[in-house]
C-alpha cells in the first residue's frame, strides 16, 4: 500500500471516529462546559504529560542496557522529538524518528534501538490489558464487555509468555527464522534478520531480574502518572464520577482507542475513547466531548512544547524529522 492510501486511510479513520463522538453532541452544552472548568488543573495536566516523556526515557536507558550505556540526555531528547513527530506528522511517525536520532546520536546499532521500541510497546500493551482487566472488575459494564477484558488479559498472557520462549529459546527462535528468510526475497530478508535478531539481543532485558524488575517499575509508575493526567481532567470538569473507577476506566479505554491507526495527534481516536468511558458512568455526550477536546488540547501543546525544545537543543529541523519519517529504515547488524 502506498504511502499516500495509508494516510488517507488513517484520515478516513479519524473522520469516523469524529463522527461518532460529535453524535448526540449539543455544540452549546459542550462550549458552556468547556467555559466551566477549573483551569488551574490544566497547569498539572501539563506537568503530568511532559513527566511522562521523562518517565519513558528513563524506561528506554534501561532497555537499551543490552545495546550500550544511554546517557539521560540523549534519549530524553529523542523521546520528546519522537512524541512531538506523532502529533504532527502522519502514520506515526514518531515510532520511527525516535529511534533513528538515538542511534545516530549514540552510534547503536539502529536494529536494536528499533527492537527496543517494540519491546517496550509490549510492555505497554501489557499495562493496558491489565488495566482493561481491572476496569471490568471495577466498573459495571456488560457480559460482553466482561468477556473481553478476560478474552484481553489472556491474550497479555500469552504474549508474556512468547516473549519469554523468544529469550529462552533464542537459538531455536533463531533457527526457525532462518528458514523462513530463505523464502523472502533478499531486500526484505535482510532488514528483517537485522530487526529479529536485534529484539533478540533487546530481550536479554529479561535475563537479569533486577533489570526486569526495573523496566516492570517504569512502567507501572508511566501508567500512573499518565491515570493522574486523566484524573486531573476529570477534577477540572467537576464531574461527579468515583475518581479511581473512572480514571482507570478513561486510561484503559483511551489507550486502546488512540492504538488505532488514525490522524497525526490521536484526532478522533481520542475523543471517541473519552465518549466510550464516560459514557459508563453517564456523562452526557456534550460534556464528555467538551472533555475529551480541552484534555487533548491540553497534552497535544505540553507535547509540543516539549519537543521543540528537544529539536532546538539537539539542532535538528521539522524538515529533518520529516524526512527522516518518510525515508525506508535499512537497519544495520548489530
């Protein structure tokens, strides 16, 4: 698929998401509310989320031990310019920009430093499926909904566990791949042996408990901070929901919606996540839209400003992270 088919495709994505969180919306109700809230929570929302940015590049030096030793600087930089890329660039394009400025920053092996972004997208993935888990348990949602949050979790379960075989039984995993690359074609086998074999090397995370405890740690207090950013939202609108049930509940459902592939910034992915939650504990539409709009505002510019400060100390242009976003990533061995 063409570059431009997948951008119209993210777009068209975006476009319905939009759609169903403006349905039922009473674009009065949803300005008076927006007119209404306490904006000094705001001032922490935007606290929270660049703390968050921290929180990963720490997250990141600890997975990247493998590789070579991170100083703080250049992954915190490369995190902030990754996130910023996100928001306003297509097909996130961040998952790509991060990695490759740390790698020519810290002269790693691209192919590890990318691995470790998939390595830690599973340890995300995971939180949100407990999270998911919990939010069923603590809220009262249908059979249905039930019957996902344990089809979800159990899903976490075994990719725990294939991630576990992976590091356990590198060699075979090894040998396994080496016969399905005799298949592809040179100019994809290539690129892809770079690729398992440097997640391989990342999963050695995993050897050292200590190591993997520490990762597990950054994790959980990522995913705390970022239920904080939601709860404080939730104080600034003054809604009369349980704080705890709720913002569990709006992480969860907010983190899965925005994972799908949608418009630069989570346009529509958002707001629509924010209705689905709300809705449980029965926030009008107008307000949840009123909500979901200021929040994302919110981050959308604390993100922002967050990266073009990282852009303007480590001397790198819009066009460059641009260019860098559109180019194909060869990874080299290592």
């Amino acid at each position: 698929m063409s570059r431009s088919l997948r951008i119209a495709l993210t777009l068209a994505i975006s476009a319905v998401f939009l759609f169903l969180a403006a349905r039922g919306v009473e674009w009065e109700r949803a300005w008076a509310t927006a007119l209404q809230i306490q904006a000094g929570w705001l001032v922490l929302v935007v606290a929270f989320t660049v703390w968050t940015l921290y929180i990963r590049a720490q997250r990141w030096q600890v997975l990247l031990r493998p590789l070579g030793m991170v100083e703080r600087a250049p992954a915190v930089h490369a995190t902030n310019i990754g996130f910023f890329a996100n928001m306003v660039l297509p097909l996130r394009a961040g998952e790509i920009v991060r990695p490759v400025l740390l790698a020519r920053r810290t002269k790693l092996p691209l192919g590890g430093v990318l691995a470790s972004i998939v390595l830690e997208r599973v340890f995300d993935l995971l939180a949100v499926i407990l999270l998911f888990g919990a939010a069923t348990l603590l809220v009262p949602v249908s059979e249905q909904v039930r019957q996902l949050g344990v089809l979800l979790v159990s899903f976490g379960v075994l990719l725990g566990g294939a991630v576990g075989i992976a590091r356990w039984q590198e060699q075979r995993v090894i040998s396994l791949w080496e016969h399905v690359a005799k298949w592809l074609p040179q100019i994809v086998a290539e690129p892809l042996d770079h690729f398992v074999r440097g997640f391989l090397r990342a999963l050695e995370v995993l050897d050292r408990p200590s190591r993997f405890f520490e990762v597990v740690v950054w994790t959980a207090y990522l995913w705390l901070i970022i239920g904080a950013v939601n709860t404080f939202g939730l104080v600034a609108f003054g809604f009369a929901v349980p704080l705890l049930r709720c913002g569990v509940a709006l992480t969860a459902i907010v983190a899965l919606a925005v994972s799908v592939p949608s418009a630069p910034g989570y346009i529509g992915s958002f707001q629509f996540g924010c209705k689905l939650a709300l809705e449980v504990f029965r926030i009008d539409a107008s307000d949840a839209l009123a909500f979901s709009v200021v929040l994302h505002v919110t981050q959308f510019f604390a993100i922002l400003a967050a990266g073009l400060y990282s852009l303007l100390r480590e001397g790198v242009s819009l066009r460059q992270i641009e260019e860098v976003s559109k180019s194909d990533v060869s990874v080299s061995p290592g």
